[in-house]
C-alpha cells in the first residue's frame, strides 16, 4: 500500500514557482523519496529522488524535512507542459515495488 | 538514458481473446520488471513483478490465472491477458529498474487495452 498522502490538485501560474507537498510520517530510516509524474496517457516520468539530503537537478528540487515526514517539490518556473500528475513515492530503492498513492493533479495556468 | 519500450500501445479485440504485452529494457539488463494497471482518472495499481527465470510475484487481489507474466530473458517480459473481457480494458504499464547503475525505475508508455 502506499504510504503517501498529496493533495488531490493544484493550480499554478505559469511562470510561478509550483510547490507540491508529499506526506509520508511512515517512512522508513531506510526509504528514499521519489517524485514522477505522468502526463494523460503516457507512463510516469522520473523528476528526482532523495533520501534526507535536499536535490536540486534540471528538472526541479526536493526538500525533505528533518524528521523525514514529509518533502516539497519545487518546479521553479511552472510552464504549460508540466500540467501533469504528480506523484510521491516511498521505497528502500529502485529495485523494489512502487506502490503509487493518488498523486496531485497540478494545472499551470497561462 | 535508458528506456523501457512497450508494445503494441494500443490494441482492441473481442471478448474472449487473449492478448499479449511485451515490455522491453532497450539498453540495459533487467532481471526485475513490474507490472501495472491504470483505469481512467486513477492512480497506477501495482499488479505483479516479474522477475527473469523464475515465477513471478502476485500483488494481493490480483489473478495470476487471468495474467500471466512471463520473463524469458534479461531484457524482455510479457504479461498475456487470457480471455480478455470488457471490465479488463485498462491502460498496462510496465516498468524495469536499472539495478547496474541504480538508475531510478524507467517507465513504458503503456497499452490501452479495450475489449468490445
């Protein structure tokens, strides 16, 4: 089962920065943070992934509080194309199974 | 960078008829692959992983009769939906890790599967 928790949806001006919060109080010491999304009809898209350490990489940054309870996302200059949505998984590591929660459906708006 | 290719992408036959998904790593080894299924405005459910010779792992709920997963090789898996019918239309996506280089899961673009 997944044990993540996002909001079901998000708008964000184009341009703006898009902020995209994940809680996961469960996590274990030894789970990593993933963040993927999926644009309508396509399969899921890796963004990033961290484990307690903040990560910056073209696409966008992670931030993963202290206590590893919960991290943000952050698009930092929302375009059109990143309509999409976007989900947070938790997982010892990329050879293990991924179970995805509902995700957080983000519009950017023109 | 790596990609996980999936093949046909789309696909719609008669009720009764089975019908075989292939998932393939295009430039990497990939002894693990999982399988998903997705239904309009849901999320990705996680259905088996299916691992190179030997059975593959059924998530709970999921018939291992009705889906049967294959991995004959480092490189490819099949999932086979035996006598498909209408409530088994779904989108199919595959997924494979790059454990050699510990690369993130890459995703397939999935099979829109509709049975009439």
């Amino acid at each position: 089962d997944a044990k993540t928790t996002q909001p079901p949806s998000m708008d964000c001006a184009e341009g703006r920065a898009a902020n995209l919060p994940c809680n996961h109080s469960t996590i274990s010491g030894n789970e990593y943070v993933y963040w993927y999304r999926q644009i309508h009809s396509q399969g899921p898209q890796y963004i990033i992934h961290g484990l307690k350490n903040n990560e910056t990489n073209e696409m966008a940054s992670l931030i993963i509080t202290e206590d590893r309870k919960s991290s943000t996302l952050i698009l930092p200059h929302a375009t059109l194309r990143d309509t999409a949505v976007y989900y947070c998984i938790v997982s010892p590591n990329t050879g293990n199974q991924f179970y995805f929660g509902t995700g957080t459906s983000l519009t950017v708006i023109p | 960078g790596a990609v996980v290719s999936q093949h046909p992408s789309r696909v719609i036959c008669k009720s009764g008829t089975s019908v075989k998904i292939e998932c393939r790593s295009l430039d990497f080894q990939a002894t693990t692959m999982f399988w998903y299924r997705q239904f309009p405005k849901k999320s990705l459910m996680l259905m088996a992983t299916s691992n190179e010779g030997s059975k593959a792992t059924y998530e709970q709920g999921v018939e291992k009769d009705k889906f049967l997963i294959n991995h004959a090789s480092l490189t490819l898996s099949t999932l086979t939906v035996t006598s498909a019918h209408p409530e088994d239309s779904s989108f199919y996506i595959c997924s494979a890790p790059d454990l050699g280089s510990n690369q993130p899961q890459h995703f397939g673009d999935g099979t829109r599967l509709s049975i009439l």
